[in-house]
C-alpha cells in the first residue's frame, strides 16, 4: 500500500503574494446549522442505514445537461444552488430522493423562484424531491413514511 501524504491546504504563496493582505478566511463551527442537524439526526433514524446520507449538494452533482446548453446558461442555472440532503442507494450511490428543508426564507419571493425552478429541474431529470417545513423536532416515523411515498412515486 502506497503512502498517504498530507495535502498543503495551501500553496507558498510568491513574494508579490506575501506583500498581500492575508486571506480573510476561518473554519466554520460546524457544517450544518442547528436545525439541519435536527432534522439531520431524525433523517438518520428514519432510514435505519438503508440510504447513503449526504448533505449539502450541489443540483449539478446531481443532474447535468449537455454541452450545448451548459455554455447556453442552464449550467450555471444549476451549479449554483444546493439541496440540503440526498438519500443514495448503498451499492451503486445512485439518487433515490432530493430533501429540502423549507423555513421561513422560503416564503420571499425570490426563494418562491428558486424553488420552483429547483422543482422543475429535479422533475425533468426525473429525481423525485421532498420538501419538508423546517421544525425545532421531527419525527423519526412520519420522515421515514414520507421518504417511502416519494420513492415509491418513482
């Protein structure tokens, strides 16, 4: 078995670099926010690791379209926004269902246009969406019977 090396998060920066302001960047405290973990560790519950779990995906790792329409716009359509949760198959990691948590920031009218169109863009790849109304608690049971009725619908 070969070596495993640690990567340089960074690369020496040159001296015209070094006369430059220091990069703005910190870490993060974790990377979902209370209420995705909530709802994250309900998720987890309700599919008893029958599913891959993954979180905050990019919509292109997840559907893409051809050349042509990529440089037309619709790429960057999609490799700007996320879902918040993707349920996978174990075996092959094929996509079984997109989750979004739905708060208030949902409801302004330019969030309504996003979702309409992460809407319209999962149904023509055919990648079925569950969209459920953010809560402080979820429950492990009614996760797992929507999870089956949008996969079911498959």
């Amino acid at each position: 078995m070969g070596r495993i090396k640690l990567a340089r998060s960074f690369r020496r920066p040159s001296h015209k670099r070094r006369l430059a302001r220091t990069l703005p960047y910190k870490p993060r405290p974790t990377l979902l926010s209370p209420g995705e973990a909530a709802f994250y560790f309900a998720l987890c519950a309700a599919v008893n690791g029958r599913y891959l779990i993954a979180f905050k995906v990019r919509l292109a790792d997840l559907i893409t379209c051809s050349e042509a329409a990529w440089k037309a716009g619709f790429g960057h359509m999609i490799a700007r926004h996320h879902l918040d949760f993707v349920l996978c198959d174990w075996r092959t990691t094929s996509i079984c269902l997109a989750i979004e948590l739905d708060d208030r920031s949902h409801d302004s009218a330019g969030r309504k246009r996003r979702d309409t169109f992460v809407n319209e863009a999962l149904a023509a790849a055919e990648i079925p969406l569950l969209r459920v109304r953010a809560a402080s608690r979820y429950d492990a049971r009614q996760i797992k019977e929507a999870i089956a009725f949008a996969v079911g619908r498959r």
